[in-house]
C-alpha cells in the first residue's frame, strides 16, 4: 500500500463547477482568466447536486507521490448512497510490481480484500478486512488511500450552493476549453489551486484536479458515464475486522 498523506485533501466547501455550453459572454469572446459569470456561477452552484440527481459515475482517480509512485483508484460511485467500489493499484515505478488490491468505501468504513496472503492470514470464510475510514487524527497523516476516497464522496450533494457565493469572491475563472476522453470539456479555476473540468454538452463533470494540503501531490477525479448505480458492500459474513486481528492487517499493509 502507497504512505500515508501528510494531510488531508482541501476541504471542498463550495460547489465545483461545470460552464456553460458556449465559450462566449454576453460582452464578446471569454479570455482566460476571465471571473465567472452570473450564468456559469448558477451551474458552478448546482454541479455536486447534479451529481446526486445522476446518481453515480465511473471514476477513475489518480494520486503521484514520492518520486515515482503512483496510487490509482478505478471504480464506481453511488453519490445518492455514499457508496463507492473501486480497484486500487500502486505503480512504484522502480522495477517493484504493482500492489493491487480491491476497495469497497462508505462515509466511515473502509473494507479492503483480494491481496496475496489475505486467505491464510484471516479466519476461515472471511475475504474482507474492515476499519473505519481516517479521520485525519494519526500522527502521520491518513492513508493516501483513504484521501482519495474521501476527496470521491465530496463530489455528491443533496443540495445545491449560493450561485453568488462564486460571484462574491476571487479566484473562480474561466480557462478554456479542451477534450477529455473525446469529450469536449470546459475549464475553470477555483480556489486554492483547484480546476474543473466540465461537459461542453451537458454540464456535468468530467474531471476535478485539487492539491492536498501540503501541495506535493495533486489529486486527478475523471467521471464517466453518469447514471444510477448500486454498490453492495461486502456481507457481515465475510469480513473480519482490522481491530480483532492487528497482526494480520499489518502484515497486510491495511
């Protein structure tokens, strides 16, 4: 398993945000580096409850660390449930082969399984471990792992935002346009170093890019094909927990 990050992922207090279909105002052809404008700040307000209305995405989201390293998380969401699945695969990129293992994530828990060893290490029948997901409190920071998850479920909300709230602070602008996996895409910066990347077509999100908290690794979140879906977490029955068997998930990396 990848370290642990030095901090958790930036809050994500506002809304990201999607454009407009066309790459224009009012007043005449967008500049880079324009500010929003009232139009676009309505679908930045809306873009995380659009989300929960689709009610989930593929995703696939990508986190470099150290000097070659590279956890990558690819899987699907419930944004209605607050649910994900997803493979996890750390490339070192230093002759290593890759550690790869299967996710299944709420709110609060975390259940990791299909790791060599896994079958004689725990009780008989169980294939999943279980903990809870970090709260950001250990010494060391939490699990990069657990960054990256907690960075996927921020992207679904119940309700939308304050359109003005884009409109009354620095910082929200206008990048251009550019295709995302043959989709044409439209950009913006937020605060902090964030960007969005938006359906031209549709307003829905494509891609959301954020530093953590310390800037040395940048997190990337690319959604596709949006649409209801349903993620059963692993049954009671084949699952042993982190805290009944200390020994074994360490030995495991979990």
């Amino acid at each position: 398993m990848p370290p642990r990050a030095r901090a958790l992922v930036l809050a994500l207090t506002a809304a990201l945000g999607p454009v407009l279909a066309g790459c224009s105002s009012d007043d005449g052809p967008r500049t880079v580096g324009d500010p929003v404008t009232r139009a676009e700040a309505r679908v930045l307000a809306d873009l995380l409850h659009r989300n929960f209305q689709e009610g989930g995405a593929d995703f696939v989201a990508t986190a470099p660390y150290g000097e070659t390293a590279v956890l990558t998380l690819t899987g699907e969401l419930d944004f209605r449930e607050s649910v994900g699945q997803a493979e996890a695969v750390t490339s070192f990129g230093d002759g290593r082969d890759d550690d790869v293992r299967t996710l299944y994530f709420t709110r609060d828990q975390v259940w990791v399984g299909e790791i060599p060893g896994m079958a004689e290490t725990l009780p008989k029948n169980a294939a999943y471990l279980r903990r809870p997901l970090s709260d950001g409190s250990e010494d060391a920071g939490p699990p990069l792992a657990d960054v990256l998850v907690e960075v996927l479920l921020r992207l679904g909300s119940e309700s939308a935002d304050d359109p003005d709230a884009f409109l009354a602070a620095d910082g929200y602008t206008w990048q251009g346009q550019r295709s995302i996996d043959s989709r044409l895409a439209s950009l913006f910066g937020l605060r902090e170093g964030r960007t969005v990347a938006v359906g031209a077509a549709d307003d829905l999100l494509l891609q959301y890019e954020t530093p953590l908290a310390d800037g040395d690794i940048e997190v990337t979140v690319t959604l596709s094909d949006h649409g209801r879906r349903r993620v059963q977490v692993p049954a009671e029955d084949e699952t042993a927990l982190v805290a009944d068997h200390p020994e074994a998930a360490a030995a495991l990396g979990v």
